[in-house]
C-alpha cells in the first residue's frame, strides 16, 4: 500500500465508530488523510467511542444515521472515498426485526448511491459486504461463483447492497468494489454478546473466568481474517482500478473447526474452559455449517493475502481486552 495515496484525501468511513471502521480510520489517520466517520452508535450495534479514543482529535465525528438522506447527502458530496461499512450485522436481529435490517442493509445503501449518483458520481467506494450471502454451502471452498442463497433476512439484505453499488457502477460508472468478508475478529470488536461473531463474546467469556460454550458438534469449520488484514484489503480495494465494479471474497487458508478454536483460545489465553451445548434453536435454523473462502481472486485483483496467523490474532485481541476490557463488557 502506497501510504501517499491517501495524503490529504477526503475520506468519509460509514459505521466509523466499529470495529472495522474505526481500525481503518487509524490507518488513513496515519497516512495523512482527512478522514471523516459517521455512525448512529445505536448501543446495540457495534459502535463505541472507545475505538476511536486515541484518534478522536484527528477526525471529523458525525453522529448521524445512513437512514437519513438528507445527513447522507451532505456527508458524501465533497468526499473523495467512501469506505461503506455501516451496517446492522445480527443475523438472529435480523430475524426478529427484518425491517430495521432492510432499511439500514438495504433502503439506507439504495440511498447512498442516489446521493452519489446525483452530486458525486467519482466518489471511489468499497462496499463492506459479507460471505453470508452465500447461505449453506455446497462446496468447499466457496469462491464467487457459488450459488447465493441466504439462510437468513441479513444475507438477502447484505445481497440488495452489495448489488445496488455493482449496478450503480454498471449503469451510473461509480467506481465501487465490493468486498465479501469472512468472520473478522480482533481488537474493538464488539464481545458483549454474540452480536458480531461468536468470538467476541468468547473472547469476554475467557478473560472474565467464564465458560465458552461451543455449539453443536464444535465440528463446523470456519476461516477467519485478523482485523489489520481486512484494513490493508480495504484499502488496496479502494486503490486499485482492477477492483471497480469487482466483487472479491476474503478468507484465509487457515481453516479450523470451532472446537479447535475454543481450545486455541484458552491455551493462548493460559486458562479457561469451555464445552459443547445444543445449539440454540432460533441460531440452529440460520446455521451455515461449514464454511471457508476461496480468495484467490483478492489476490489477483487487489495482490493482498492475509499475513497475521490465527494464534497471533487471539494473542493481540487477548491483549487489547485483557486492558481495555471494561469499555466494551456492558
Ligand atoms: N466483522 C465481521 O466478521 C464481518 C463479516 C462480514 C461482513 N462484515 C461487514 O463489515 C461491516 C463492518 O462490520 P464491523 O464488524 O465493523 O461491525 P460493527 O457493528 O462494529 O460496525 C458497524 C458500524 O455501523 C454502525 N451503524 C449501524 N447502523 C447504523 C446506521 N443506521 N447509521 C449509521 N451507522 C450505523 C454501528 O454503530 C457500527 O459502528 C458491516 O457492514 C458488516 O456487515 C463484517
């Protein structure tokens, strides 16, 4: 990543305040570019201000919702990069409040794109999309050309959106890639339930002395990707032509099963336990089984590969939480 590129650049991140969002935002911050964020911090998302602690007086903070397109317009005409990472990411919410999920996943990215269309056409965006598109998987490893049949209200959403910013490329020329993410973990993610990913509450669950409790068989397997290595994924999406109008997996080839996974945490942590339970029934009827990406088309397109291994991701997010814990328990 050609750490000039973005020096003085305006760059606006939606859901800013995440976990993602925020991890980016030092990134550009560093580089020099002037980075505004944006995000409703509703509680139950993922957003916290503690994220942006160290940053907070080198950006513009805009405490505003992308269900307003009024707020969206504004923000988005002056702006030479929108990194689209608002979102509502609870699958089991999206079941129970499919139209708060349509309107933040879908109405809310339709809106976005009209702004853009209408007062900032070159506006270069990546779009934060999700492998849950892809629903159960039919093969292994899924790479974009498996079928996309969601198991839940949140991938078909996740689905509207990612189309949107490709139609909008096809038919309007706004140059926007999209970038289907596996499980990200690491620090600032959101651990004070499952609302994110299954990891951010395991990880809590581990350093407060509790049990982790593995759904299942603990046999289903996944990939994951160390926040850092989505940022640099991100970025080098936004800078290279060859991802306009691209959708790309990411993934990792470090695939492993989630009861692997929950022994790799303890031992990496140094204690705690944890054991299988049934699966809850509202999760097991949205459950993909297993699931790893195929993300040689990432590399191709944008030269990324994922470069912090799995034991040293848990060691770093371990770390940050094991200090920083109390703002992101309750
Ligand atoms: N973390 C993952 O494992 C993962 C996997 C696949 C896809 N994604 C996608 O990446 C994006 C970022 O995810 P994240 O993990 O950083 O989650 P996050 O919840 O930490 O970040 C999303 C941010 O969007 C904000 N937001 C939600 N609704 C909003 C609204 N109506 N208006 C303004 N802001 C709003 C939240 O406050 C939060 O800060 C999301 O779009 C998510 O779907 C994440």
């Amino acid at each position: 990543m050609n750490a000039h590129h973005f020096s003085n650049r305006k760059v606006l991140i939606s859901g800013g305040c995440g976990f993602i969002g925020s991890m980016l935002a030092r990134r550009l911050v560093g580089m020099g570019a002037q980075v505004t964020l944006m995000d409703s911090l509703i509680p139950t998302y993922g957003g916290n201000l503690a994220n942006i602690a160290d940053i907070r007086d080198r950006v513009w903070l805009n405490i505003s919702d992308v269900r307003d397109p009024h707020a969206m317009s504004q923000l988005i005409r002056d702006q030479d990069y929108l990194f689209n990472l608002a979102g509502q990411t609870s699958h089991v919410d999206s079941m129970t409040d499919p139209f708060t999920d349509l309107e933040i996943n879908a109405t809310a990215q339709l809106s976005i794109l009209e702004a853009a269309r209408k007062l900032n056409p070159r506006i270069r965006i990546v779009f934060a999309s999700t492998r849950q598109l892809y629903g159960k998987p039919q093969y292994l490893p899924v790479d974009e050309r498996h079928p996309v049949v969601p198991v839940d209200i949140n991938g078909i959403h996740k689905l509207a959106g990612e189309n949107y910013h490709l139609l909008y490329h096809k038919v309007y020329g706004i140059p926007s890639s999209c970038l289907r993410l596996t499980n990200t973990y690491g620090p600032g993610m959101r651990v004070k339930d499952a609302r994110q990913t299954f990891l951010g509450i395991w990880l809590k669950l581990v350093l407060t002395g509790q049990r982790i409790q593995v759904f299942g068989e603990g046999t289903q397997l996944r990939d994951f990707n160390y926040v850092d290595d989505v940022v640099e994924a991100l970025l080098l999406a936004a800078t290279r032509d060859a991802a306009i109008g691209e959708v790309m997996n990411l993934g990792s080839d470090e695939v492993i099963s989630l009861k692997d996974l929950a022994a790799l945490l303890v031992e990496v942590n140094g204690s705690g336990s944890w054991e299988l339970v049934p699966f809850p029934p509202e999760r097991k009827v949205i459950d993909i089984g297993d699931y790893y990406g195929e993300w040689s088309r990432a590399r191709e397109l944008l030269g990324w590969s994922p470069t912090v291994p799995l034991r040293e991701g848990l060691r770093r997010a371990l770390e940050y939480y094991r200090v920083h814990g109390a703002a992101y328990w309750e």
